[in-house]
C-alpha cells in the first residue's frame, strides 16, 4: 500500500492528528487524581479538624488502660491451674500498676483484691 493512501496523509494539516489532546492537568499534577476515590470513599480525610497543639510532648499524656473485666486474660496459664486447685474458689489478686481510676480500685477492693500503685 503506497504511503499516500495511509491514513496519517489524510490527517495531514489537522491539529489533533486523529488524537485527542490531553490539555493541562485535568486530574490534578502527579498522584492527586488518587484524591478523588479517597474523597468519595473516606470523606473528611483531607482538610483541617480540631485546635493545633505545637510542640507535643506526648509522654505527658500517657496513660495505658485495661478494663477491668479484661485482667484475667493478662494472667499466665500455669497461674490458672494453681487458682483452680484453691477449694474455696477465691482468688484475690494484686493489681500493681501506674495510674487506677477512683471506680477501679472501688472494685478491686470489693471483691479483696490489692492494688499497689508504683511512682510515675
């Protein structure tokens, strides 16, 4: 087939060559058109919420927490076999620890558990 009837000849002379120009950046520069799933499917990911706090120092917030109904799943498998051999069925436990909240030792103490706090 002669060159002269190819299609590229008839094209000759139109701008867009029978391609259709990508103008600017329509979906925004580099990996910004990712912004657009995340917005549709994480809203309010992007953009500002709350107060500032500059220079954090987030050591003076720490605070670890267990809930109460959780301790015993803190407890070794051997401690549970020795428990299980006391006929009486108590099991009083010290609860040494860095912070309790007032209702916490409330509860250790009602059911004659200790809590022993040690210095921060």
């Amino acid at each position: 087939m002669p060159s002269r009837l190819r299609k590229t000849q008839k094209l000759l002379g139109y701008v867009s060559d029978g391609h259709i120009k990508h103008w600017k950046h329509p979906g925004g520069r580099g990996k910004a058109g990712g912004m657009i799933n995340f917005d549709k499917y994480h809203p309010g990911y992007f953009g500002k919420v709350g107060m500032r706090h500059y220079h954090l120092k987030r050591n003076q917030s720490f605070c670890p927490a267990v809930n109460l109904d959780k301790l015993w799943t803190l407890v070794r498998e051997q401690t549970w076999v020795k428990v299980a051999k006391n006929k009486t069925g108590a099991a009083p436990i010290v609860d040494v620890a860095k912070f309790f909240s007032r209702r916490a030792k409330e509860m250790i103490k009602g059911v004659r558990g200790g809590v022993g706090a040690w210095a921060v």
